[in-house]
C-alpha cells in the first residue's frame, strides 16, 4: 500500500497505538499550561499569546484525548472481529440471542 508523503496529523495518530494520543495529549497540556508561559514570560508580544494558549491549554488536551479514545474503540473491534472471524468454531462466532416475548 503506498502512503502519502505529507499524511495528516489525524491519519498518523490513527495508525499509531492509542498510548501515543493520550501521551501527546498530556504533553501538549503540560507544555501550553505551564512550560510555555515561561519560556514566553520576558516578550511583550508573546507573553499574552501564551496566557490564552494556557487557559484553552484543556481544548488541545481533550482532542489528543478523543483521538486516543477513537483510537483504542478501533483497535478493540478490529480485535474482536479478527477473533469472531478467524475462529474455526461456529458456536464461539454465533453470537447469543436474548428471549423474545409474544
């Protein structure tokens, strides 16, 4: 399968295990919140970029999040189909039914 050269960050992310969303999302929380405004601290210009970047420092958190979380909801149904479909067995591919009532 041929990739693309310049592939997005969201077709990367979802290649990629889903620790890997969660540990960049706590990175980018950790950098806007408190790394940032300090390195930013002596500039005039930057330093209320900075202050705005830490207050909405949780919205770029809770994207790598909800990447992560589409990610590892993915990666379990592949899981479980690959396990209903590779399995010799007819009865552990049956799925159970629940009673009807008439």
């Amino acid at each position: 399968m041929k990739t693309r050269k310049h592939d997005s960050l969201l077709n990367l992310l979802m290649s990629m295990p889903w620790h890997v969303s969660i540990l960049l999302g706590e990175a980018t929380f950790v950098a806007f919140k408190w790394i940032l405004p300090v390195m930013c601290s002596s500039s005039l210009f930057l330093k209320p970029i900075a202050a705005a970047l830490a207050g909405m420092a949780w919205l770029f958190c809770g994207l790598f999040l909800l990447i992560g979380l589409c990610v590892f909801a993915n990666q379990k149904r592949g899981r479980l189909s690959e396990i209903v479909i590779f399995s010799g067995d007819p009865e552990v591919a049956s799925v159970p039914r629940l009673p009807t009532v008439r």
